[in-house]
DNA sequence: ACGGTACTACGACGCATTTCGTAGTACGTT
DNA sequence: AACGTACTACGAAATGCGTCGTAGTACCGT
C-alpha cells in the first residue's frame, strides 16, 4: 500500500487512453485535474459516486497513465501528466479539454 | 433501407466521440478511411471481425458522427467527417491519428 | 493506545458491449 | 425473372464495465 505503479511515457497506449478518456465520471476528474493549480487528493473531488467507485476510476486513469498519484499521509495527491501526455500524443489532451 | 440519419455537427458529444474511437476495430477503420483518398465501401476494409460485427461497429461510428455513410448501389461509401470534427473538436482527429 | 480520516480490496450485481450466425432486404447484372 | 453482391436486423452468448457495500489497511493526531 505504498507504491503506486506507473506506466512509462513511452507505454501509454492510445486505445487505454481513450478508453480511460471515454467514461463522463473521469472525464470529470480530468477536467478538475486540469483547472486545478496544485495537486488534489481524492476526497477533494465533486463526483457523483460513491468513494468506492471513485477510487476504481481513479485508478484506471492511473493506469492509463493520465494522472499521477503519490501517498501524502493519509491521503494520495493526484496530478495530471500534462507534459507525458502531450509529448505522446500532440494535441490530445488540450483538444479533449477545450471540448464542451 | 434507404435513409442513413447521421447526427448534426452541433450535436456532436465528446463523451460519445471518445467512447467510439476507444475501439480498437472502430480506431482501425477510422484510420483506414483517413488514408483513403475516395470514400470505401464497407467490403473493402481489412478488419478482423466478421460481416455482422463490422456493420455495428460502421453504425457506432456514424451515430456518434465520425463518419458519414450514403448508399451508393448496393454498397455503401464511408467518409470522414473531417470538417465537421475539426470545427467541434479543434485537433482532436488529427491527434488520435497521428498516435501510434 | 485509541480513534478518526483517506483510501483500497473484494465480491456481487446489473447493464452495456462485442461478437457471431442466420435470415432477410435492396440493388445491379444477366 | 433469376442470380449474385453488399449490407442489415435480429436474437443469442460471452465478456467487460460501472456501480456499490462491506471489511480492511495505512497513517496522523490526541
């Protein structure tokens, strides 16, 4: 319950990303992701969930590699891996975000 | 048998676009029908499902407008909706088909 | 040590999706 | 009219996904 595993920039794969892109509760985390200046714990988020549900979703964008989680106390900060993700797919993100 | 309904630029939903390309058939004609210079008939795609399956996964793609479809005979031509996606979603096509 | 907070693991349920085969329709050709 | 081609509609099976509750772990504060 310690280490959190990431895929490497060079793994990301576009189907697991649009996968991860194509649910509207994640979508949402993303969206929060990219309007927040620093980085949010989990139990920050407005979802209509329940916790459960949301730590499946989370981590599936974790997995995906679209979000970075670190333990912080008793809490998991999660950011946006703005930066891998532009450099793997041009465009993506910031066409997703601008979107509705 | 006749009229194919496709949905307005305007009605295009982010949610709904991203969920069809997250299939890696869907992802395949897409980027089949990108390469193409004339609009293809359904037979002459290379995808590895059978007949039925590849009429579902045409019908996903043009509910959710990725392309458009028009009876031509007996066959039916397929045509990005290029346009239409680059007005909605500035850079979102461009970036999924340069991934990979 | 105790309690509280934040999150996870697991199993379960319902629903949607993917897949296919069969039967059928529409159209062109002979 | 008869046939072949291209595609669809329908039903069925298998799989996967989203959702939740319960029980549990890890960490911090008192």
């Amino acid at each position: 319950m310690r280490i959190l595993t990431h895929p490497s920039r060079d793994g990301l794969q576009i189907d697991t990303v649009l996968a991860a892109l194509a649910d509207p509760v994640r979508l949402m985390i993303v969206k929060q992701l990219a309007n927040a200046d620093a980085a949010q714990a989990c139990v920050s988020f407005d979802l209509p969930v329940s916790k459960s549900t949301s730590t499946h979703h989370f981590r599936v964008l974790r997995e995906a590699g679209l979000i970075e989680q670190q333990y912080c106390g008793t809490s998991i900060n999660s950011t946006l891996r703005r930066e891998d993700l532009d450099r793997r797919f041009p465009g993506l993100l910031q066409a997703v975000l601008n979107a509705s």
